[in-house]
C-alpha cells in the first residue's frame, strides 16, 4: 500500500485480498442471517465429500494422529477436508484472517512424500492440519491481528511455535480472527470485522481466541492454538464447547509471535491448543515441550513434559481424588446453566469414586483489580502508538450497535501510570498470590486425602455465550492469569430453557452481580455450550491435563449411565 | 522508639543494642587500621579453642555435615565455633548486622537433642550454622536492611526461605551487612556503617552481599546466603575468594524475604548460597530445592533437583567438555590479574582434557544499558518512599571520604519513567535474550562436540576487589542477570604485584575502559583474591554446579602439578 493510504483503504485492500485467497470453488451458499444455529451446515452445505466429512468429523486428535501415521489418511486428504470445513465456516462466522491454502497443501505434499519415502514420520503431529490465532508469525504472510496499522506487515520468519509446529510434522493452514488489541473477551475489529457463535450467531464466540473457537467448534480445524493473558484462550473454548488449556508463563514458546503491549512481562499472555478432544490438548503439550522450546524462546521453562506427573504421582495416582468445586467467587453469581454444569460434574465425580467439595474463594475481586492494574498501567500508550500509523480508531465497545467504535479514539478503562506505581500493583499481586497458595495448601486439613485438593473445578464465565457486546465479565477466567494457575475447559452441556429457567432475584452481592442476573433469559441463550475449567497449580500442565480427563471421562460414564 | 525520633537517634539507638548483643567475653584486641590483611588473625586472637579452629578451618561444608550427623561435633559446639569466629570477623570488618547467640544456640541444644534421642538426623543440613544477608526475614529479629527506616521493624514469621532451612536441619546464627537500598556492589550504610575485606581492609569485599563475603572469607561461617540482583552475591564471593551461586529466577524461594523495590518483578533480585566449598552450594541447593519451595512461594519454579542434570546428560556425561572464555565483554578490558586467573583456567581445563575457545560476546552494552532501564524507572521513588520515614538521605556515593552521604538526597542516577516507557525497556531486554540464545546455540558449529558450549568461563568483574567507593563497574556480573543465565564464581588466585605488573596502555574501548585501565595499581590491589564465573543457561543450576566442580578440580590438579 501507499504511504498515504487512510486505514478504510488499507482494510478495503486487504479484505479484497482475503476474499481473492478462497478457492472460488469453495464458496457455497450460506444460510440467511436470521438461521442462528449452523452448526450443522457444514455437513449439509455439499462441499465436503463423505470420507471429507467422515475425516473432519473424527474429533478425537490421537485417532487422526494413527491414521495420518498409518498413512490411511494422507496429509494432503486431511488438509484438503479440514481447508474446505474452514472455508465454509468461514463463510458461516467470519472466523479466518489469512488464508494460504497453496503452502499448506504444499507442505501436506511434503509430508506425504517423506512418510512415503523413509516409511517413518516427521514428528508427533505428523501431517495434521493446525490452525493458528492471528499472532503466530509464519514466514511471508502478513500478521495484522486486527489493526489496520499492521496491514502490510508481512513476517520474514516463523515464530518459534510455529518452527517447532513444522518440526513436528503439523500443517499450519489458516491463521483466525481476534479483536483489535487482544483485549478483548469477544472477536471484532476493523480489518475482519466480527465472529460469530456457530451454535447461535447472535451470540459471541468469546475472545480474544474468538476464531480459533467458532473455527474448532465447526470442526474447521482438528487443533488451534490461542493465547491467553486472562482468559482468551478458555473463554472461546467455553463458549464453544471446547477443551482449551492455558499453561503457565513460559511453558509454551512466545518468541517471535506478535503481540500487544510488548515488555508487559509481569502478566504474560501464554499460547496454548483449543480441540475437540483432549487428546489435541495432550498431543500438542508434549510434542511441543519435546522439543526443548527452552533452547529457542529464553522465557520457556526449562522443563522436560513429566510422564510422572501425567500419572498423577503427586495427585495418589489419579485414585480417590479431592477435587473443590467452586460455585461462586463472591463477585457475580453465575447463571443457572453453569450451576447446572458444576452439579453435573459434582454428580459425575461423586458417581466415579472421587470426594468432591466446597472451593471457598479468597480475594478474587482483589486479584481482579491487580491484574487490571498491571495491564492498564500503559496500555493506552501502547495503543495509541500502535493504531497510530494508519490512523484507525481505537475501538471502545464490543458492542455491535455502534460497530464498537465512539467518536474519542480513546478506551476509557485505561490510564497510564508511572513505572513505580506499576510496581506497586505488582507488589499488591505477588503478595495475593502468596496468600491464595497458601490456602490452597491449608486445604489438607479437609480433603481427608493427606493432600490439599487435587483441583478446582471452577465456572470459567458466570454465563454461557453472551450476545455480542455484553462478555462483559471475565473475572473467573482472569484471575487464574493474575495466579498463573494451569486451567483446562471441558464441555459438560448446553443451555436448555427448561433446565435452566430463570430463578428468582437473589440478595445481590454487588451491582455487577445485579447486572449478570438482568442478563440472563433462557431463550436469548438457548442453544449454547456451557463448560468449566479444571484448575491446577503454576507448571502442573500434565497433571491438569490428567485430571480433566478423569473429570471428562466421568461426565461422559454420567451421560451414558 | 519515640515516633518524633530523628535517624542519628534511631542509629544510635540500634548501634548501641547490637554492641549489647555481643557476648562481652567473645570481644578482643583487634589490630590496628594500619594492618591491612587480618585473615589470620582469628587464628592468633586466642579466642577459639584448638578444637574450634579445627572446626571452622573445616572448609568442606559436606565434611562438617558428615560429622554433625555422625554425632562427632555436636551442633552447639560447631554453631558456638564459627559464632565466636564470626564476632571475631565483626570486629575485624565489621560485617554483622543481628547478633542473636541465644537464639542460635538454643536451636542447636534442640538439634543435638533430637539427634541423641531419635538417632537421625532432621534434614540434609543438620546443626549447620547458616549465616544470612540482611533480608532474610527471622520471626522476632528486626530487618533492617541498611535502613534507619526501618529499625524497629520486627518480622512477625521466618522468610519462607528461613523456615525451609529450619525444616532442613540448618542454624541461622547471624544475619550480615548490606549497603543501603541493596542496590550497590560495596557495602555502607547509615546503620551499620562500612563493611570492609579481611585480604586488605582498605578494599571493598564488594556487596551488596558484602557482610556475607567478609564474614565467609574469614571462616566465620560455613554456609551464607546472600542476594543477587546484579551481581550481589557473585561480586562479593570473588572478591572473597569464594564460591557464590546465582540460581535463575525463582529456583529459591525469596517470599517472606524483605527487598528494596518491591513489584520490580522483570529482573528481579534472587537469593542464593555462597560458601568457602562447592559442597556447600551444592548441599544448600539440594536441600532447598528438596523442599519443593513452590508450595510455600507462588513465584518458585516446580522443578525438582535434577541428578540426571547434576550428572551433565545434556554436557556429554562431563567428558570432554567445550568450555569458552570471554576475555573481555568489549566494554572494559579486565586487569592483569583478572586476565591471569583466565589464562590458568585455559590452561588447567586444557591439561584436563577440555576443549577450550574463546566467547565472542554480544551487546553486553545494550544488555546492561536494559536492565539499569528497569531498575531506574522507579527505583528513586522507592529510595525516597522508604527513607521518608526517618528523613535518613539517600546515599549517593560509595566513596568513603564524604561517608557516601553528599547533600542533595537523590541518587542521579535514577530518573522515573512511566509503565509504558519501562515496557519499552523490558521488551529490548527479551529480545536481546533471544539474540544472546540463538547466539549461543549457534556455537554448535563450531565448538567439535555436537553440543553448543557447555559453559562459558567470564571475568565476575574486571578487577579483583578495589579500594572502597572505586566499584564502578558490575559489568560483567550484570550481564548474566538481564539473561537470567546461572553462574557460580570459583576462586583461582591472588594479585601478585610481581605476576601482575601494570601493562602498558592499549587502545581504549572507551572512556570507561580508560578509567578502569588507570584504577590499577599492583600494590594497591595486592593480596585480592581473584576469581572468575562459570556461566550456564537458565534454569541449569545442576550443571553449572557440576561444572563448576570440574573447573575447580581442574585448578586444583594444575596446582598440585
């Protein structure tokens, strides 16, 4: 583009680009606006073939890793089934931002050829397809994430996960939409625009990962992988009926991906893998911690994948589990479908051999206000310079009435401090996040185990999808980030008008919690998924991904008893 | 004391109660000012009994273990040795801060009880006397930390440090000097006043975890523990003639540790053990680390003490090893000595069959110029938030002839930025520890073992210890703290005026470098012990403590040649 150019042209340019990069033969006909569930038009829409369908429909990520393995299913076939599911959902929700289907398949070919050729495979993630949240630099194609200021700015080499997703054998293969800034709980900005729920499209997909999680949800991508700094990963995953982990700072390589707020280093956002399946989740943390992301990216941890912790040495080897389910955090009371969801996998858990107890929350609102605090400190500054370029707004609202842009190019939550008052909110954070371990470590009195609780079972938004505009609480998410504890979602149902009928106004907490209740009514909801999180300690990756699948495998043993 | 109590008083006051903590038999003739190298006085005072010298001459910490657990020396007898030893040093270099002989010897009676009645031992680190830097909080002593400020400022629990070594088996006896604010590398402040080293009392024995590396150098303890934020427990362990260990962030628990800017959480401040044997990092390490810290401190990495890591499985088992020697970092070429203590480890590391070359260093400017941007941001607001108190000034200067005190109360070099600006900051630092990684991986090419460099052998400074107030590079030491690498010092000589005669001058790098080639001296630094790091990669702290142990041998076997 000219120098000159104003950012509506630049975003005329580049979503002109985009469009050209779909294969014309991949447009279908999409259902009209008011069809708010379409889950099930990919399937319907003629585009897949049946062994296309039957190769996007099998969610479970180990299954596909054997038959790619077996070379039962091709790279090239797998890759040509999850593109075209992508390109449909695309058209469905608007979840894509770039789009390269030459160099994917390219790669599938590749990878085709060496299994062919040497009998043996690349790697752990051998020929599967591999989406990415629009920060994860590939070579050559540009990373706008969101900011018509970014458009043009073509990346001149991977970012470190995305070489060690190569290195595996993974095929990166569509790049997905988040909001302008990533600070968003939803998915909109003004290069994309918005994407939408597949269950009901009136509805949000969560955000900042808001594509990766309508894409997985249509089944356009066997694995994605967001980013999360308070809850950008889960909440999508959530809202979508998703298994998605946030690891702990570092555990997962960030060098070399973009971006906001850069040398905010106190409260990372993190990468992690959304799926349909846990086994995705496993598959990914150990292919990618295999390959020693230390020796490339010198904020991973220096941490080999524990196959000890997996079995849950330090968790009675998965026997007779102590897990704590949090009902509420004392700041908003969550709506009847997540309350229904904790008493499900209560009952689940109960039914499977494990004690299941009360979770009381400690300081949450506190832990809220630090981790606002660190971000806000600068990152109006960090806005403004970077829209500043291309002289596009900075969008202040999600919601959709206005398009979330106000005439003050100016978010009014957030105000610059100085670099010592920062350190005081970091203080304020290091000292809650002393105590909170501590009462988790107090919990061995209780659990009857000889060990605090094994994990919290914990809402991860005190709704389901919201409509657009109104994700307006991520405090169950976030102050996990502010704790860097491991939280991994799992999917328990969906809301259900007559499960989940309205309740009576309780003693309100607060007037957020009155504002959460006035949100609720079980036909603006119906439809959506509704998950939880497991939550585990600082670097208790495998020992979280361990627990979620007991809690996973109960709801499942629950539904079918 | 009075709350209208100015800070002479205050000092007065504190001064006058250490002196009272003394035992008044424990006091003797102290030489003159005019006699420089007093480290044989503690042999000549008559202080300590032949059985007592025995004791604390027994540099081997893994020795004194041994005979602890087997009941040889008992606890109080080994605690009330190195005590006395240790009053000797005070009064010699003055490097204590609390003096709490009851206390200390009460814990002692409790172990050897113990051990008499059950016949084990508590922990790994039974009966032994820990000296620690003044920080390291104690349940009822005061923490002043070099602060008129806080006199009177009496922890009300142990550091979560203090209480794992209680739960170890260890005997904090003393606690040591330190300069104000933490932040230099001597030791004076407006309390305890000036620490001084025992080789040649008109030199600095560096800081800020001076009062350890003076105390220690005299045998006044076996074990310390002292701080590095840049350089503060590696500076004084060289110019000591110690072993000091500076473990990654978070390897060893610092909550319940007082500390000056509080919330700085980029580049922060680590504890770590520094001692007159590497038994005695290595057993402080174990011990700690066995005490999985990160269950009591949220920001201690859950990583267990790694035997295969100790065994040096990613350095081929420690056989024929790649070491590199970065002769100068390009910013100030070291003294002669310095330069010497290189060239003897070449050439030990070479006769034992390592492979030695040399370390080209990389932006080892722009590295320190990042991390002083961190620190600076808001360091002069928390100097002068924790000085309010008393109206104590700031110290501006080392330098001993204005006693560090000049009138206006700012440190100019400490101006404020906003939180956006130190982000700015932070993000140059994380991509120059990227550039510093690949940089180092890169050397796989050329170093004939398939490995990157196993370690590399840097100067801790570019002098050995100079007089007080001339410690004006940390340089070298500094680096290591903004890559966040391990490094453990290891003594190799003394400065001999006829080995180490001045040099004519080179091309100086710089002004700096000028002003370092002209501070050297033969005679004024005579007697300084010389000593050197070996630097490993974060999170290697069984490696680098291996080998270090091989360099050490190494030493000792050309040596003995």
């Amino acid at each position: 583009m000219s120098q000159g150019a104003n950012w509506q042209e630049l975003v005329a340019d580049k979503q002109r680009r985009q469009k050209a990069s779909i294969p014309q033969d991949w447009l279908v006909a999409v259902p009209p606006a008011a069809v708010l569930d379409v889950t099930a038009f990919p399937e319907q829409c003629g585009l897949l073939s049946e062994r296309e369908l039957q190769i996007t429909n099998t969610v479970d990520v180990g299954v596909l890793l054997q038959k790619l393995a077996a070379a039962e299913w091709s790279s090239v076939e797998v890759t040509t089934a999850f593109y075209k599911r992508a390109i449909v959902a695309q058209q469905l929700v608007n979840c894509l931002t770039e789009i390269f289907v030459d160099k994917a398949l390219a790669r599938a070919a590749e990878l085709d050829k060496h299994l062919k050729s040497t009998g043996s495979v690349v790697g752990p993630l051998h020929g599967l397809p591999v989406s990415l949240k629009d920060q994860i630099n590939l070579k050559g194609l540009e990373t706008t994430m969101g900011y018509a200021s970014w458009i043009g700015k073509y990346a001149d080499k991977d970012a470190v996960l995305a070489e060690i997703l190569y290195e595996c054998g993974a095929v990166p293969f569509v790049r997905t939409n988040v909001p302008q800034t990533l600070m968003w709980p939803e998915t909109y900005n003004l290069v994309f625009g918005r994407t939408l729920n597949p269950a009901n499209r009136l509805l949000t997909p969560g955000g900042s990962s808001g594509g990766e999680g309508a894409l997985i949800h249509l089944r356009g991508s066997p694995l994605g992988v967001g980013s999360d700094i308070g809850g950008s990963i889960r909440i999508p995953a959530l809202f979508n009926g998703l298994y998605g982990l946030r690891p702990s700072y570092g555990r997962v390589p960030y060098a070399g991906s973009s971006n906001s707020m850069y040398g905010q280093d106190s409260i990372p956002s993190v990468l992690g893998p959304l799926s349909n399946s846990l086994s995705g989740i496993k598959a990914f943390m150990q292919a990618v911690i295999g390959r020693e992301p230390w020796l490339r990216d010198p904020l991973a941890v220096r941490k080999k994948w524990d196959d000890e912790a997996y079995a849950l040495a330090g968790h009675g080897s998965g026997q007779a589990l102590c897990f704590a389910i949090l009902w509420d955090d004392r700041i908003v009371i969550p709506h009847p479908p997540v309350i229904r969801a904790l008493e499900m996998t209560r009952d689940a858990l109960t039914a499977a051999g494990h004690k299941v107890i009360d979770w009381k929350p400690i300081k949450h609102l506190e832990l809220n206000d630090a981790i606002s605090a660190v971000w806000k400190a600068g990152a109006l500054e960090d806005y403004r310079a970077t829209t500043a370029a291309s002289g596009e707004p900075i969008i202040s609202s999600m919601s959709p009435t206005n398009d979330g842009i106000v005439d003050a190019s100016v978010r009014p939550d957030v105000i610059g401090v100085s670099a010592y008052q920062l350190w005081q909110a970091q203080n304020a954070r290091a000292h809650l996040r002393k105590e909170y371990l501590d009462h988790w470590e107090q919990t061995v009195e209780v659990t009857g185990t000889g060990r605090p609780v094994d994990a919290i079972i914990s809402p991860g938004a005190p709704f389901a999808a919201p409509p657009h505009g109104k994700n307006g609480n991520s405090n169950y998410t976030k102050v996990l980030n502010a704790l860097d504890y491991v939280a991994c979602t799992f999917p328990v149902t969906k809301v259900d008008p007559t499960l989940d009928a309205k309740k009576p106004p309780h003693q309100f907490l607060n007037d957020a919690d009155e504002v959460n209740y006035n949100l609720y009514d079980p036909v603006t909801f119906q439809n959506a998924p509704v998950g939880l999180q497991v939550v585990g300690r600082t670097l208790e990756e495998e020992a979280v991904i361990a627990m979620t699948e007991i809690v996973d495998s109960a709801l499942k043993a629950a539904a079918g008893a």
